[in-house]
C-alpha cells in the first residue's frame, strides 16, 4: 500500500502525535490518512488533561422513526464499507444511534483535528459575551508582544473569519515548517516564539486583514487573546481556561486531552480529544446555544453563518465560512460543520436539531457528505 504526502489538512498534527520527522500530513492511495495510532491516542505528557467528572450527566437516547430507521440502515450499510470508527446521529439532546468499529470503543478518546477550530471559535463567543473582548479587538491590544508583527494589527473576527492577513500557510494549510514543528516539540520555541518570528507576518502574501486564508495562525491567535483577556500572561493557558469557562458550559464528563505547547500556548487549531459521547454533548450545546436570545445566542448565530466567501483551497463543495465553520454546503443544503483531517466531522442542521458526528481514518468529503445529508434530513 503506497503511502505519499498530501497537500491539506491540519498544521503540525505530526508535533502533535510525536511523529515530528514528518512535515505534511500522510496520505494512503492519494486520500488524506490519519493512523488510527494517532486518532485514539493519548497525545503526548505535555498536553492538558481534563478528568472525569463525578457528576456525570446522563446521555438520553430515543427509538428512530420510521422514516429515521430506513436512513439508518442505509447509512450503517455504507459506514461498514468506509475507514470511519465511529459514527453518531443525533437530535437534540437525544442519541438515536451509534456505532463504533474495532478498535474503537466508547471509551476512546477521539482526537479532533481541524474540528478543534470549531471549538476555539465557539470558546472565544464565550470572551465576548463576557465583556472581556470584542470582535472588534486588536490582536495587539491583548497581545502586546505582537504589536509590531502585522497580524497585530488585524481583529478578533477577522481571525475568526480566517482572514487576518497573516502569511499564507503552505498547500496543506500548514504554516510552519517540520523543524520548527520538532522543536515545538522539543520545547526549544513555543507558538508565540514563531508568531514573532514569521507566522505573524503578510510577508507579502496580502495587503493587508481581510482577505480569507485557511491556516493554523489565525485560530492559534485567538486561544492567546481569550487567554491574555482573563489575564494570563502572554495569552497561555487557553486549555485551562476552556476547562474552567467553556466546557463547564458544554456539559463534558468524560476525559479529554487537549495539545498545548510545553510553555502552555494552547495548539487551538487542531488538538482537542474527547469520548463520542462528550462530541455528542459539544454538538447539543452548538445546537442548543444557536436558539438563545442575548449575546452568546446572537454570537453562535453569527459563528455558524456564512461570514466570508472561503477560497475552495481545501473544501471545494463549501463555499462559506462562519467563525472557524464551514458553511453553504452544496452537498448538505441547510447546514454548517466542523471538519478535520482525514474525515472527522461534525455536521448540523439548520433546519432542525440533528446532527452527524464521524471519525474516520481514511475518508473524504463524498464518503461523509451523503451520510450526513441522510439523517439529517429524515423525518
């Protein structure tokens, strides 16, 4: 089986497996691969880790219609046939079915990939309906070592949107190198050391904020300004603030692990791993907070909308972006989603309150989409 190098995907996840040799992502038979060594794992000592909760709260499921049932069927048949792992269909805040293959089971830990981005953006609504920030808000004004660099200069939203002006990432979205990957690692430099140095620069690429661009600085900055805003010096210590602020909020209960530097800047682009069961929760809350009146409401409502037209660089059938989403899907009319490498996906309706949750080792957008579009439009 020929294994190459693929232009996409999520910045760095070779740093953050510990696979730091490698400066692409990995591909099987020319589509994305993510080993499953590195979906299922535990990540590396470093990373911050979040322990069960003794008061749990309880899944709720309910029995699929039948027009429900016949969606299912079809969409276990073919999720035998693909690389995904684990597969969820919800509604609500109700489980309808689950599935997992060998060897995952519902005590795996499921890492993200570029679904983490989704997460960040939905923490940062958080900041600002805080009062801590704005979306107007420079970068430079919470992050004063980087106000001589030009993504100093761009906004919160405008990161966000993915459109700070900052250099563009290389053809796989990455936007640092596999030796500035390795001595992240290594702990000899950290996000912020690398901002400073080059990743906080147009370098030509742009004229100026505003043009979108998929790369890993843009969500990285943001983990520093919520961080910076409650005080954290510098902007570390993301994870342990989404431990305290954003998840509490969400409902988790089970482990996660999330990927930070050794110096505490949290890797916010791509490195978050929870159960199947704590996605489900993260995927009630997204629908749940859409319907909320006041602040956080009016903020999801914006974060899961088309804000920006996106370039097609990476996902060509999605034409919109919303605050770290992907939005106009011409596949799935009606809904918004957060994907990651090698088919990790969460997919919501705007029609109703279903949702697709997916993780997958080898599979593309036409192995998910149709899935997708399935349960989310049964009845």
């Amino acid at each position: 089986m020929k294994f190459t190098r693929i232009a996409f995907g999520l910045t760095a996840l070779a740093f953050a497996s510990g696979a730091v040799a490698q400066a692409h992502m990995p591909t099987r038979d020319g589509r994305a691969h993510m080993p499953i060594e590195w979906l299922l794992s535990n990540g590396q000592p470093f990373f911050y880790k979040a322990f069960e909760s003794s008061e749990a709260r309880p899944i709720l499921k309910r029995e699929p219609t039948p027009d429900e049932a016949k969606a299912i069927t079809e969409i276990q048949r073919r999720f035998n046939t693909t690389s995904s792992v684990a597969v969820l269909l919800g509604d609500s805040e109700k489980i309808v079915h689950l599935s997992y293959k060998h060897p995952a089971n519902e005590r795996s830990i499921f890492l993200s990939a570029s679904v983490d981005k989704t997460v960040t953006a939905m923490s940062a609504g958080v900041a600002v309906c805080d009062g801590k920030l704005s979306l107007d808000t420079k970068v430079r004004d919470v992050l004063p070592e980087l106000a001589d660099k030009d993504i100093g200069k761009s906004t919160l939203r405008q990161n966000l949107m993915m459109a700070s002006g900052a250099k563009h990432a290389f053809a796989d979205s990455q936007s640092f190198t596999a030796k500035e990957a390795a001595d992240l690692w290594a702990g000899s430099v950290n996000f912020m050391d690398l901002l400073k140095a080059h990743l906080g620069n147009s370098q030509g690429y742009f004229s100026g904020a505003g043009t979108y661009s998929y790369k890993s600085q843009d969500p990285t900055v943001v983990g520093m300004m919520v961080a910076a805003a409650y005080g954290n010096e510098g902007g570390k210590y993301f994870r342990r603030w989404q431990d305290e602020n954003f998840f509490t909020r969400v409902g988790t209960v089970d482990r996660r692990i999330h990927g930070q530097d050794h110096s505490g800047y949290a890797q916010s682009e791509g490195n978050t791993r929870m159960t199947l069961n704590d996605w489900a929760r993260f995927a009630q809350f997204v629908s749940a907070s859409r319907k909320e009146t006041g602040c956080y409401g009016e903020f999801m409502r914006q974060a899961t909308s088309r804000q920006i037209w996106n370039d097609l660089r990476f996902s060509p059938a999605t034409k919109g972006y919303g605050y770290f989403t992907w939005t106009d899907n011409i596949d799935v009319p009606n809904s918004f989603s957060a994907m990651g490498y090698g088919g990790q996906n969460i997919t919501w309706s705007t029609k109703n309150d279903k949702y697709f949750i997916v993780f997958s080792t080898h599979a593309v957008r036409s192995d998910i989409d149709p899935l997708a579009k399935l349960w989310l439009e049964s009845k």
